[in-house]
C-alpha cells in the first residue's frame, strides 16, 4: 500500500490529490495520514 501513497504523493505536482485518490479508490483520509507518519518512519529507520 505504501507504494500507492508514494505514487500518490509525487502526482500531488501534476493533480489534485482528491482526484488521483478518487481514481484509485483510496481514502483521502488514509492518504494524509500516510504522509503524517513519513517522518515518524524515517526517524526509527535513523535510530536503527
């Protein structure tokens, strides 16, 4: 799933977020929340 949100997050440039979340059948929701907790991962990768 993660993969879609990536793909979701660099298409942020070219379309609205709500279509492209739309299209994919995806939470607008789910997706934000996915880009919140990015930096919560890359902070226990760091520390690992």
């Amino acid at each position: 799933m993660s993969k879609l949100y990536r793909f979701i997050h660099a298409e942020k440039a070219n379309y609205p977020i709500t279509l492209v979340c739309r299209v994919l059948h995806v939470a607008r929701s789910s997706c934000y929340a996915w880009r919140e907790g990015e930096a919560a991962r890359r902070r226990r990768q760091a520390a690992a």
